[in-house]
C-alpha cells in the first residue's frame, strides 16, 4: 500500500485522490496522509511575507524524506524550481486550463473597460505575478492581499466583499465550482502569462526508491514535462520562487516546435518587460527568454 503525502485543501485533495485513481488504474493501490505546511498554518500574511520557499511543500517534503509517506503529490507551480537533495519530480499530470480567470461582481461590471473593471475597482490576489500584470493591463485597479483556499476566496467577489478576484481556472474547474453569479472573463494565457507550472500536478518521490519511481513513472505526460520544464528553468535561471512577478508559459506545436510568452516585472509596482520567444527546439530556449527579460536583448 502506497503512502501518498498531500495538504489537506478541498483542491489538494482532489488532486491526490485524482492521482489515486490513476495508479488504481493499473492495480496500485494506495492511502492519503494530510499534512499542514506553513502556508496553510500562516493565513494572515502575503506570499512575500512568508519565509524562504516551498512554504506549501516543505513539510510535506520533509515527511517524504524520513519515510512516513511514499510520494507526494504538489501542484507544480508551488513547489521551488530545486529539488531537496533526495527527492525527484517521478511524475507530472495532463494540464487543466492553463489560464488565471477574473471573476467580477455582476453589479460591479464595466463593460468597455479593460478586464470590465472600472477605474478603482478592487481586486483580489497575494501573487505579485498577477498584481504586475493586472498593472500593466489597467492600471487604475486596487489589488488587495487575500489568502485561503480557492472556494473562500471566489466568495470575496461573490459577496461583493470585493470587486473582483483573480484565480487559476485549473483550480476552478477540478473543483466544480458554480460561477453563475459571477461574470467570467478569461483573458488568453499569452496576455495574462500564467506561473510556471500551472495548471499540472507533480508526483515527487525519493530518489533512490527506484520502484516507487517506476510506478510513478506511468503517470508521467512527456509534453506537459517538457514544456514545464522551460517554464520552470527559466523561473530557475531568474533564481525566483513563488513571490516573484514573473510568468512564463511555453507550448509545443504539431510541428514540434516551441513557443514561450513571458512577462517579469523586478517587483509587482514596477513596469512590465514582455517577451515572446519562438524555437525548433528546447535546447538554449529558456536563456534566450530569460536574456531578452533582463536586457532586452537576444543571445
């Protein structure tokens, strides 16, 4: 019987009982062990307020480490770009939607305005990635931190707490949740560039449990690796976790070549550098990216 570490929000669960189901699928059986991390226990404080990164693994990692659970399943995008010595990245899932969806008080909507937001209008998010880009699309917003889970934090906007909320449509649809009362708008991923990794679940195990990975390994979507693994190199190479305002979200065509949209800002009140990078291959790709963000300029 297989271990599986998880945190205990209604979207993390979901994603380790998806992962269960799917070593189901080829007669492994396993059991769930939830585990609070920093960033569950620390409600009251924004992402760059907390201390060093990895605040929703780290416990998990560590329960990993010692035995107590066999792997672990992460949404790629919190956990940091290096792994603990030890551990390995055994697995990465299908990508939901990719994109982050503004969901608007439906008497607080503007039509006309960028993002139907008008001047003013607060919104809600703790990402400094998406504080920079909603800057850079309209200015006259008021970002405002919030913390919780994903159902918590779409009822600020639901009841009218606030203006709007901005969320990753990945959580939104794994969780069924009812936006009805609330207007939707899905701005296109190249524009609104997601985090690194968004949209995947990770299986991490030990890296000398060379069984375990074996098994792990059956999950694993080739393409959905490679691509994160540009995002996540360039986030790596920027030397960034997840208080920084940067997105990166690369897809491969039918061709077989890759296209990489980018935006960082130095800090979420600074402006917005964009960058679009289009090769035949991975190989220097995230250089070229992370060369054209910092100066402008290509390799």
């Amino acid at each position: 019987m297989i271990r599986i570490g998880t945190r205990g929000s209604r979207l993390a669960l979901w994603q380790a009982h998806f992962v269960q189901a799917e070593l189901r699928k080829h007669g492994i059986e396993s059991e769930l062990e939830v585990i609070k991390t920093q960033g569950d226990r620390v409600q009251h404080l924004g992402f760059d307020k907390l201390e060093g990164k990895g605040f929703f693994t780290k416990e998990i990692e560590d329960a990993l480490l010692e035995g107590r659970v066999d792997c672990a399943v992460h949404s790629l995008k919190d956990l940091p770009t290096n792994q603990p010595e030890g551990l390995v990245l055994a697995a990465l899932s299908y990508r939901a939607s990719v994109e982050d969806v503004v969901l608007i008080h439906k008497d607080r909507v503007v039509k006309g305005q960028p993002l139907w937001l008008g001047e003013g209008a607060t919104i809600g998010t703790s990402s400094n990635r998406r504080k920079a880009v909603l800057r850079d699309l309209h200015p006259g917003l008021v970002p405002v931190d919030i913390r919780g889970n994903v159902p918590t934090r779409m009822k600020k906007a639901l009841s009218g707490e606030l203006d709007a909320v901005v969320l990753a449509a990945a959580g939104l649809e794994r969780l069924e949740l009812d936006l009805s009362e609330l207007e939707v708008i899905r701005p296109s991923p190249r524009e609104f560039v997601p985090a690194p990794g968004q949209g995947v679940m990770a299986v991490q195990t030990r890296e000398d449990d060379i069984e375990m990975r074996k098994k792990l390994s059956l999950l694993h979507h080739p393409v959905v690796g490679e691509c994160t693994n540009v995002e996540r190199t360039v986030l790596n190479l920027m030397e960034g976790g997840c208080s920084m305002p940067l997105g990166v979200y690369c897809e491969k065509d039918q061709l077989g070549n890759y296209h990489v949209w980018a935006a960082y800002a130095p800090d979420a009140a600074a402006p917005l550098r964009r960058v679009q990078v289009s090769r035949s291959t991975r190989a220097g790709l995230p250089e070229e990216v992370v060369s054209q963000l910092l100066n402008g300029t290509s390799d």
